[in-house]
C-alpha cells in the first residue's frame, strides 16, 4: 500500500521523537534524514523492528545528507525540519539565530528542489525567525509554511502543572494552541 511520505530533517531529540510518533501512529512513511553518518540509519532499523510489537506498516527510511544528497526525500507531502543547534544553559533562543538561519537556509534549498509541493513544518528554534526564513527561502506560499511552537505552552500550564496537583487524567484535559497571522 502506498502512503503519505513525510521527512524529518534533524535526527536528535525532536527530530527522531517525531519520526517515531509518527511511524507508530502510521501517519506516514518517514525518512528521517541528519548530517550525521550513522544515527538516522541505526533510529529508523530500530523503529522498523519495533514495527511488529507496535503493529505498525509504516516505513522509516534514515539517511544521511552529509554528501548534500537529499534525493531520498523527494516527493514528501510534509517535511519537518528540527536541524540544528538547540539551546545551551543560559541561551537564548535568539542566541541560536545566525548558526540555525545557515541549517534551515541550506536545508529548505534542498527540500524544495525534491519536494517542490510539500507543506514545511519548521521547529528548529528561534521559531519565528526560522520559520520566516523557511518562508522566504522556500518561495512557497504562507499556507504551506507552518511554525511549530506552543504545544509545550499549552501543554505545561495546563495538563503538566494541572495533573501535578489534582492527579487528573491527562485524557480529561484539553489544551488549544491559537494561530497567529
Ligand atoms: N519549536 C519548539 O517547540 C521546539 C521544541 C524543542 C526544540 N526546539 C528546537 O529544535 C531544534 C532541535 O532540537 P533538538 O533537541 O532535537 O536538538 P538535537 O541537537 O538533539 O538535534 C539536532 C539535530 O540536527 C542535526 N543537524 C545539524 N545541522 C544539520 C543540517 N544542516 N542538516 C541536517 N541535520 C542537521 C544535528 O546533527 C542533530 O542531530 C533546536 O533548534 C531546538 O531549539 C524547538
């Protein structure tokens, strides 16, 4: 059966926690791609042999684009992009700004190539220059550009903080993430 491929770019903690929820879920087949030699590989066998315990038929594919070769990638309907350099004790996260802006510039340069119709999805921080730099690059249209943030915001005051206290199911809790324009 064919399904939905979907990239991420940036094989760390986000990266390859998102490539494992969504090849549980079965959302899609993933590749899951870093610049590292090895570990996107090494996570996406581990997600391919836990498939028959999580009964799962997605496909996790990892490769690396070292060598600038993204054509693994081609044809993704949404690509995620977690790559670069997270923040360290006592940065910012506009500490992050010219180191990741070079990532997600060279990435999305070649996202585009290979998966011209796809929706971005960019997580690497600082979010919203990140995600205006993905827009500008990319030359998409605003509606295929996304930010990702605010899950944790939503999720900490109110069902973290929230079950901390009250010993509520987390199931019995909901959280809302507004869109700015
Ligand atoms: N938006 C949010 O809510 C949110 C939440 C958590 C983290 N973040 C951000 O997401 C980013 C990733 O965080 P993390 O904890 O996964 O960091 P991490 O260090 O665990 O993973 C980042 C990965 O990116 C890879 N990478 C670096 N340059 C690359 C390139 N050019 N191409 C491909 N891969 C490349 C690194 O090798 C590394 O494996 C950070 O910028 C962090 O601040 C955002």
């Amino acid at each position: 059966m064919s399904r939905k491929k979907v990239t991420v770019v940036g094989g760390g903690f986000v990266g390859s926690t998102t490539a494992q929820r969504i090849v549980d879920l079965e959302l899609a087949d993933v590749v899951l791609t870093d610049i590292l030699d090895g570990p996107p590989a090494g996570k996406a066998l581990d997600m391919m042999e836990s498939g028959p315990i999580t009964r799962t038929d997605s496909r996790a594919t990892g490769i690396s684009t070292s060598t600038g070769d993204y054509s693994a990638t081609a044809g993704s309907e949404v690509v995620v992009i977690t790559a670069g350099f997270p923040r360290k004790p006592g940065m910012s996260r506009d500490d992050l700004l010219k180191a990741n802006y070079d990532v997600v510039k060279a990435v999305v340069e070649q996202i585009v190539k290979h998966s011209p119709n796809c929706i971005i999805i960019v997580v690497t921080n600082p979010l919203d220059a990140m995600a205006q730099a993905a827009l500008k690059v990319s030359g998409f249209p605003k509606h295929r550009v996304l930010g990702m943030a605010g899950v944790l915001d939503s999720a900490f005051p109110f069902p973290i903080c929230y079950r901390k206290n009250a010993s509520t199911p987390s199931s019995s809790v909901r959280a809302r993430a507004a869109r700015r324009s």
